[in-house]
DNA sequence: CAAATAGTGTCTCTTAGACAGTATTTG
DNA sequence: CAAATACTGTCTAAGAGACACTATTTG
C-alpha cells in the first residue's frame, strides 16, 4: 500500500459521502428559462422540492452520476453536465457529511417536454424567475447555473445547441432573450453580432408569412440532435 | 437514521477519498508569474514535484483544508483559496480512489519570498511558462490557475490585492504585464481603462526619477495587508 | 540644460445602439 | 394593394490602440 508524506494510507483519512445536485436548465415555448425540480419527502415528511442529485457510485465519475440520476429521477439522457462549484459545509445535509458538486445541464425543450408533461407527477419545471424554497442549498445552485448559461449566451449563438438546425435569425434571438430573461433584443445588432459566428445555408424558410428568413448553421455543429 | 428515497442510508454508498491540491501564485520580482511547488517522493522513490495538497480532515471545510495544507507544507498563511475544478478520474491517484478539488490562492511576494528564498529545500518557485512535469494531473490545475487569474486581472485593478497601498500606475501596470506573462502594455490605454476604478490619494510618490506620479488606492481597499 | 518618467490630446478603427429606410413574401 | 416580416444604411457614442505632444521632476 501506497502512503504519503506522514507515512498514513489512504484508510487513515475520514471520507465524506459526495453527491452530485444538477440544475437542468432548459427554454420553454413561452420562451422563458425553466429548471427542473424534482418532488422530495423532507424532514418531517413534507413534500418539498430539490434538484435531481444522488451519491456517487464507487468509482464513478461524477458526469456519469449526474447523466445517471438524471435517467432515474426523470427518464432524461445524453448531455454534457458542466461542474459549477462544491458545496462543502459540514451542516448543509442533516443526515451527515456530505459534500456536493453542484452541475449544470442544458437540453433542449424537445427533450425535456415528454418528461414533465406526460411524466409521473414529482417533476416539475420551474420558471428561474419564479423558484420555490428548495432543500439545502439548491436555490444557490439554481443562481450559478443560470449566471453560467447566461455567460455562455453573452457572445456566442446558441452555445448549448438549444435550436435545431438550420434556424433562422429570429429563432436564435428569440432563444438568446428566454436566455437573457429580456423581452426583447434589438434585432439589427444582435445580428451584426452573430452573423459572423455562423455559416449561411444560402437557403431561406419556405411558405412564411413575410420575407422568407435566411436560415443559419451553428459553425461548430452540435453532434447532439 | 435519516435515508434517502430508495431507504438507503448513508453508510450505504462508497465513499472517495477527498483531497485538495492548490496552486499557489505570486509574482516574483522580476515580473514572472510564478507557481509554489514542494518535493514528493513518488512512486518509485524519486523526487518529484506536485502542488501542495491534503486529504480532508473530518467534516473540514474545503478552504480550510487548503490553508493548512499551505501552512503545513510551506508556512503559508491567510489567504482566500478559491474552487476550481473537481478532478475525479478514478486512476488519477494509484494509491486508490481519491477525488481532488484544485484550487487556486494569489499570494503577494513578500509573503511568499520567506518561504521558498530561507525555507526548506523541498519547496521552490517555478515561472508558469516553465512549469516541470508534475505529479496526477497538477499540469492541468497550473493551467486552470493561470487562466483564472489571467481572467480576474483582464478588465479590473489587481484583484487579488498583491499591491500595498497606494501604488503607481507605473507599478500596477507592470504588476499586470506580469500576470499577463507579456512584456508591455502600453501606458496611455491602460491608464485611461484603469482610472476610473482607483481612487487618487491627491498624494504623489516623492523622490523620484522624472514627474512624480500620482498615487492610487483600490475602489474597495482589500483588508489584507 | 539633458534625461527620465508622468500624463494628455487626438486620430483611427471597431462595435453597440438607435432609427429609419428598403426588400420580399402572403393574402 | 396592405400587412407582415427580413434585412441594410447610417448616425452617434464609447472604447481600444497608436503616436505624438506636454508636464514635472532630478542632477
């Protein structure tokens, strides 16, 4: 057996049970921002809400856990979790130690709607303007997955794949105002600011009402879809 | 005992090892950004070099372990360790499965001058753009390090508060150029971006070479120091 | 005075934002 | 044609970068 410095093994070191919590972030078609909650029974055996987490397995990697319990809490596959921050306070679950590494996930409403509208009935979707009182500290997580994603759409169009190709204009400023949580988004710049970061299929959208749209490709195209 | 929806409790799950591992940056006085190494023995008894790290004590904060990491491998102390990333490959540590969460803490040389210039001889300084070959994967951690900061200094007067108060333009734009790891930056631009964010003293440096130059505070003065 | 350093005026370029105009479709 | 939507031209303001100029000190 290996041991450090102090001439200790691994098994002289207490170890903390470590969870994984992910807000799963997606745009509804009132294009607002939603996470996803899933129904707890707390303490006292009130109902309440928290986001999809679980224990890691042995050995597990932490994306595969959050992919995993995302499949068990709510029939959801596929995605590409981001680590935001770990949540180490000794007091934060009262059934013990236990550290969490918040993620965040963003998939699309296509993959999303099925789940929370034909689902069982302990997931929902909250809008992140309107958030109830969740466990622990899962309203922090909720904030920095939402500041996250919404750095993400600063400058770049669609960088989580949200859209399905080709799109048009419209669609990707729709899609980045439900990101932002604006209302509107002054359409001459923000396409100065994204054309260049995409490539023109030379196709239009047939049968429209108006002139028909340019439609548009992401430059790095998602494998996702 | 407290369980969880599946009637599990605690002790059921598999528990990692947690460790921290921190890159500790300065600038040395000859403007090069520099990382805090210390020597280990590694697998087969050679020397090696690795940041500092620890396992987590009981029900330890992750900050807290870092801090006594740093004060125990290199008599460091008073700082504000911030997350970066969690490492959790489960072959990253063949002494078994450990997860490591890096972190980084920016530290002036004053204070890390002491410790590597009469200190042991198993901790030295090494420029980040000559770091060794490091132990698991401390490489990828220095990267993530530099960039953070690299990130903090972009757009905002010495963040980290490594100048003493007050300071000279001159001086907060070589600290900058250091961080930055480029020779120059030019002096007009700087100044007019950095301005607005530092308070004048009316002072000015006395004794000097040339014009005497103005003296600065920061906005919000750090409590270090 | 020369040398050295601090600081400013100003030009160009790029970009965001605002706003009005032109273009192309449906019905 | 009107209505609706897509797109463009152009003005203004702000900021970065470049460069030359002015300002204030020491010796």
């Amino acid at each position: 057996m290996y041991t450090d410095s102090s001439g200790k093994t691994l098994e002289d070191y207490p170890r903390p049970s470590v969870a994984v919590d992910t807000a799963v972030l997606t745009v509804d078609p009132e294009r607002a921002l939603a996470v996803l909650l899933v129904r707890r029974a707390d303490d006292l055996g009130r109902d309440a809400w928290a986001l999809p987490g679980t224990f890691l397995h042995e050995k597990e990697r932490l994306a595969d856990a959050v992919l995993r319990s995302l499949d068990q809490k709510a029939g959801l596959r596929g995605t590409e979790p981001r680590q935001l921050h770990v949540f180490d306070d000794s007091e934060r679950d009262n059934r013990g130690w236990v550290l969490s590494v918040a993620h965040v996930v963003v998939l699309p409403w296509k993959v999303v709607a099925p789940v929370v509208e034909v689902g069982p009935d302990d997931v929902r979707l909250a809008p992140v303007v309107d958030v109830p009182a969740l466990e622990f500290d899962h309203d922090v997580i909720v904030r920095m997955a939402v500041e996250d994603v919404r750095a993400r759409y600063r400058h770049e169009p669609d960088p989580e794949a949200l859209l399905e190709e080709p799109f048009t204009m419209r669609e990707l400023r729709h899609l980045h105002a439900a990101v932002a949580g604006v209302a509107h988004i002054p359409p001459d710049t923000f396409r100065r600011r994204m054309e260049r970061q995409l490539k023109d299929t030379g196709r239009t959208k047939e049968r429209t009402v108006g002139r028909p749209a340019a439609l548009y490709l992401r430059r790095r195209s998602s494998l996702r879809h």
